[in-house]
C-alpha cells in the first residue's frame, strides 16, 4: 500500500516481529502497513476518537481483524504494556505527545522503544526527554512535500547532556549534517529576527522575546560549528 513519505519513514523504524501501539492512530495508515508489509504481527490502534477507529475497523479483512486490534482511550490508558512491544505517538504537536509520556512515564518506559514524530515544537520534547532519562536512539529531519518534520526514537535510559542547537535542531547534527537543515536554518533566522524587531519596535509587551532570543542562539551555535567545520 502507498502511504505519504512520512509515515513510510516511521513504519521502516519498526523493527520486524515487534509489537506495537499506534497511539492517536487516526485513520490507522502506519497500522494497516505494518499490517500488510508483515512486519508486526499484533498491533493496538488507539485513538481518543470513536469515528476515526471506526474509519479503520472499515478497511480491516478478516486476516487484518487478526493483527490489528482498536481501542478508544488517551494515550496509554488502561493499556497493559507487553514484553517485545515499542509505541508510535505521530502526527500531533509535541506538547501533546510530552503529556502522553508525562501521564504515562513508568508505562513508556518499559517499552522497547517509541518512535515520535511532532508537528510543532520538537525542541520541547527533546528538552523533556534530555531532563526524564530518556535516550535519543535516532532524531532526523525529512521534507515531505512543502513541510518538513522531526522523527525522534528514543528508549528508557540516561541520555548526554544536550547544547542547545541539539535541542532545537536534532540531537545528531553534528555528527550527521542534513542539506535540509541548512536552508531550514535561514528560514527560522529570517523570521526569527523580524518577529524580534517587530516586537522592540511596536509592543510594550516583550512577551516572547526570550524565546525568540533562545532560538536565534540556537541557531547561531549550529551556523558557527559548521563555519569552523568548513574553514
């Protein structure tokens, strides 16, 4: 089956004969491929909405009843974890992926490991997983269309200390330069540096500006590292 590059890049972070659960599975497109590409064998689809399990149970054969199952709850609620068993908590911001783990945490840590994928505001998590002895396993950023999205695989245990380019642009960096990153970069400073004159100019209200500060070093750690790499 064809599903968006994406999601083909979280299901091929499944290792083979794992079980998994697929935490706000939406219409259940990483389930019914890992289904139908035979690399798990049992599956849990839980989503918070009764209608979008529903949308999946719809697309199950008798042979895919057998694999995959479906629950509506939150998170990882009443939700026995099981030995060989790893969770997916994809397609929502990473506030809302931090408070799965946070109302979950004894739970996610038991797992193998869990692959994430947040829309907005990545730096976040990585921050919560550096500070909750969670260890990031693979962190890499891939353009899908017009977005580009952060996918974090991270697993019990206690990680280095991350600087704060790590936190905001990848734990890997470094090591493992994206082209994607760079042009991402200029994007984020650009934008960055006008919202910070915007706000000096026209508001009494600095309310934000330390993050923006924030980011903007961030964002000056990485551009140094790689001038000193190439020169």
């Amino acid at each position: 089956m064809k599903i968006t590059k994406r999601l083909e890049k979280i299901a091929k972070l499944v290792d083979e004969g794992k079980k998994v659960i697929d935490i706000g599975t939406d219409h259940g497109l990483v389930p019914l491929y890992l289904a139908k590409n035979e690399i798990s064998k049992e599956i849990l689809a839980t989503d918070i909405s009764k209608k979008s399990l529903q949308k999946l149970e719809e697309k199950l054969d008798d042979n895919l009843k057998k694999i995959i199952k479906t629950k509506v709850c939150d998170g990882l609620n009443d939700i026995e974890i099981k030995d060989n068993q790893i969770a997916i908590i994809a397609g929502m911001g990473a506030v809302t992926i931090i408070e799965i783990i946070y109302n979950n945490i004894e739970k996610i840590r038991k797992l193998d490991y869990v692959i994430c994928e947040g829309n907005i505001g990545n730096e976040k998590l990585r921050k919560f997983l550096n500070e909750n002895s969670f260890f990031i396993d693979k962190d890499f950023l891939i353009k899908d269309g017009r977005k580009h999205y952060d996918i974090i695989k991270f697993k019990n245990g206690k990680d280095r200390k991350l600087s704060l380019g790590e936190i905001y642009f990848g734990k890997f960096i470094y090591k493992n330069f994206n082209p994607l990153l760079k042009k991402r970069l200029e994007q984020i400073y650009k934008k960055n540096i006008k919202f910070k004159e915007n706000i000096e100019k026209f508001s009494e209200n600095k309310q934000g500006l330390d993050l923006i500060e924030e980011r903007l070093q961030a964002i000056e750690e990485v551009k140094n590292y790689e001038d000193k790499r190439y020169n």
